[in-house]
C-alpha cells in the first residue's frame, strides 16, 4: 500500500513527471539514440512545466481580478454549516481516494488497449481532484463506506470516465486541430460540447474569430496579445476605477494590495501579467505538443495499439487564441447574470471561481468556434457559465454538503457537476 501511495503522489500526483515518463518510455520503444531521448524527454517536461508556469501567472492575475469584482458586487462567501473540510475529508478517506485514482489509470489503460476507446487520460491533478469530488459525492450518499467498496466503486467510475471522455470530445478536437494526434483530457469536456453543439445549431460557422476583418486602422487588433491586454485592461480599469471610489473594508483592503502603487496602474499591469500568461501558455504548449505526440507514438505502436494521449485544455487555446477571450468574455457575462438570478430565486450566493470560468470557457471557446465562430465562441462562454453557477448550488447544497462542500466551491467543475447527480444515483444503487 505503501508504494501504491508513494507512485500515486509522486508520479501521478506529479503531471510533469508522469509525462515524462511516458515520453521517455515512447522515444525507447522506438529505440531513439541517447541523444534523442534525453533531448525529447526533457524538452516535454520542460514545456510542460513552461504550461504550468504561465497558468500560474494567469491564476495569479486573476486572484487579484475575482476578488475586485466579488467587491463590485458586494458578494461574499456562502456560510457551509457543519461539514467535514479537506484536511478532515483526506484524514479519512485519501488513501482510497488515492489508490483509487491509481487502479483508475490501470482501468483507462486497459480500457484503451482492448476497446475501440484508444485514449490515454494523462492530466493527473485533473485526476485527483474530479476522484476527490466524486468521493465526497458518495460518502455524502451512502453514509461511511468500506474502504473496500470506495476504491472499486471510485476506480471503475474514474478508468470508464477517463477512457470515454476524450472519446466523446474527439470528433470537434479533430476539427480544431486539423488532425488526430491528440485528444482533451479535462474536465470542461462537458461544455466544450455543449459549446460546440450550440454553435452548430445557433452559430456562424463562416465567421472566425481567427479571421475577423477590420477595418485597416484597427488591424493591430488581429494579434491576439494584443486583443487579450485589451480585453482584460478593461475589465481590470472599470473594476479598479469602482473600487477606488467605494468606501468599505473589503475595498480598503484590496486598495492596500497595491502597496505604494496606484491601485489603477497596479490593476492595469495585472492585465498585462494575465495576457503574459497566456503568451507563456502557448509557447509551451507548442513545444510540449511538438515532442509528445511523436512519442506517443512508440506507446500506440507497442503497447497500446493506436493510442491517443489526452491533455489538459490549454492545448487547444493555440489553435484559436481569439476564441479562448471571446469564451471568456461570454462566461464573465453569464456569471454576472447567474449571481443576480440565483440570489433572487433560491437564495444561494454564487462565488464566480474565475480560474474555473477560465480555463472551461476558454476551452469550450474553442470548440464553439470551430462550429459556430464568433456566435458560437460567446455562446459557449455563457453555457460554462451556466454549468459552473447552477452546478455549484447544487453540488455544494445537495450532493455534498457534509463532505467536502469548501473544495466543491472552487476545484469542482463542469464535468463534476455534470456528472455528480449520476455518480450519487449509482452510489445509492449499488453501495
């Protein structure tokens, strides 16, 4: 048990590492020189840490944009009642949580090399995070069960999740990326297709966000660094402009973030920082992508016939980084929307997690553009939107309100709330 835990944080709780492991397994199944495999090996990992590095830079930015706008509003956090926490949650029930989500990734590997479902599930925090949701789920359904039981309940739920999920995604990721190589594998799948059908349905497929035509004067408005800081600096400025004028505690203290700075200035460069992020994201997303997919292929060769890895969603803002703001902008709107109808109707006040809107919206971005455009991009920002705000009541008000209610409000997501009435069913049926 020891050692299941040990590789289960170490490995699989560590993303960079897992992947170069699968990498460096790839390069030697196709017996590659020393050179090319070192090289190979450590520029995967390297471009993935350069991922996790410019998403920490947009996390950081938008930890200074979520509370700015929860001051606009006058939001604050939804009193939980009596529940177990995190800390409590793990004291209990991580070790099955853990050997869960390992005996998961042996199903999903299984799964891919005898079924159709060629896919590999390699975003391990993803991993982790969406087990540690569904556990708390089902102990909040079934009362304390066995260890036992939770481990293969958790582990075949997670290995058919991780096998089928990038399989629904696959047919739009085809069209995205104008090939087959890789497939998504994260948990915005659920609005990234709820995103792309909405846009075939209510979109313009002919109108791009990635061929937008301007006016000659406005073509600096084609780069999307430039579209992004200007994006964001607005939404930054408007926000920072209304705090400096309110005279409350919560502003006082955002106000004292700036430090000697302006808090105005301090705001505008948080926007700059955010767009600096994505820049970072997507340069490593080139080079990650650029050594993993011909190392995968050593995998699909030797080990499981014609695997596909599936990976976490910043790879596909490349291939439409317009689409990735234009998601955005649509889930900022319809979360301000949502905050307004859920206070007013059942009394639940809605916290916009902004890294969850984010990284789901931008990615369901993507997908809405590619069948819808510009309309189909906004739209799908909306639907994340609506998931995460109607989810989040539900979740942490009826599926989980005794376990882990506290994680539930900012690292559970749209296939979580997707999923988790389903997950609780099967739980009372079967446990």
């Amino acid at each position: 048990m020891d050692v299941v835990i040990w590789i289960a944080t170490n490995v699989f709780g560590e993303a960079a590492i897992l992947l170069g492991f699968i990498v460096l397994l790839g390069l030697l199944l196709q017996k590659k020189s020393a050179s090319q495999t070192v090289s190979g090996t450590f520029k995967a990992v390297i471009g993935f840490l350069i991922i996790g590095a410019g998403a920490g830079v947009i996390v950081n930015a938008l930890e200074v944009f979520e509370p700015l706008w929860k001051e606009v509003f006058n939001l604050s956090a939804e009193p939980l009642g009596e529940y177990m926490g995190q800390e409590g949650f793990n004291a209990k029930y991580g070790s099955a949580v853990t050997l869960a989500m390992t005996l998961g990734f042996v199903i999903n590997v299984l799964l891919a090399r005898f079924t159709r479902f060629k896919f590999i599930y390699l975003t391990g925090h993803m991993m982790f995070w969406t087990t540690t949701i569904f556990a708390g789920i089902v102990v909040q359904a079934v009362g304390d069960v066995s260890f036992g039981k939770l481990v293969i309940f958790l582990a075949v739920i997670m290995g058919v999740y991780w096998t089928l999920q990038p399989a629904l995604t696959q047919p739009f990721m085809r069209k995205i990326m104008g090939n087959d190589n890789i497939a998504l594998g994260h948990t915005s799948a659920s609005v990234a297709l709820l995103g792309a059908l909405a846009g075939k349905v209510l979109g313009n497929k002919e109108n791009d966000s990635e061929k937008i035509k301007l006016p000659k004067g406005l073509e600096f408005l084609r780069d999307s660094n430039v579209i992004t800081a200007l994006t964001m600096g607005l939404l930054f400025l408007s926000g920072a402009i209304i705090i400096s004028f309110k005279d409350t505690p919560g502003a006082a203290e955002l106000l004292a973030t700036a430090g000697d700075q302006n808090f105005i200035v301090y705001a505008i460069i948080q926007s700059f920082m955010f767009t600096a992020g994505i820049a970072v994201v997507l340069m490593g997303v080139r080079m990650f992508i650029g050594e993993i997919v011909p190392a995968f292929k050593g995998i699909a060769t030797k080990v499981v016939p014609g695997a596909k890895p599936a990976l976490d969603s910043p790879v596909v803002f490349p291939y439409a980084p317009n689409a990735v703001i234009l998601g955005f902008l649509g889930s900022f709107v319809g979360a301000l929307f949502w905050l307004v109808i859920l206070g007013n109707t059942v009394g639940y006040v809605f916290v916009p997690t902004m890294i969850v809107l984010f990284f789901h919206s931008a990615t369901a971005g993507v997908f809405g553009n590619v069948t819808g455009g510009v309309r189909g991009a906004l739209l799908a920002g909306f639907i994340t939107a609506t998931v995460v705000a109607w989810g989040q009541y539900i979740t942490v008000k009826m599926l989980l309100p005794g376990t882990v209610p506290d994680t539930a409000m900012w690292a559970a997501d749209s296939d979580m709330f997707i999923l988790g009435p389903i997950i609780r069913l099967l739980a009372q049926l079967l446990l």
